[in-house]
C-alpha cells in the first residue's frame, strides 16, 4: 500500500506525461 502511494506521487508530480507535451499533471493543473 505505501509503495502505490508512492507510486501515485511520483506519477502526479514526477513523472512528464507525452499527453500534456512533457508536463507532469501537477504542472498542468497549477498553470
């Protein structure tokens, strides 16, 4: 359980997504 809650931060935060052109959703939704 810890690791998938971490594994959801780093895919949130961390992790540049293609879809939003390299950003991590947490820089799409604060911009």
């Amino acid at each position: 359980r810890e690791l998938f809650i971490q594994f959801v931060q780093y895919y949130n935060f961390h992790r540049p997504h293609q879809a939003l052109d390299g950003r991590t959703p947490v820089e799409e939704i604060t911009n």
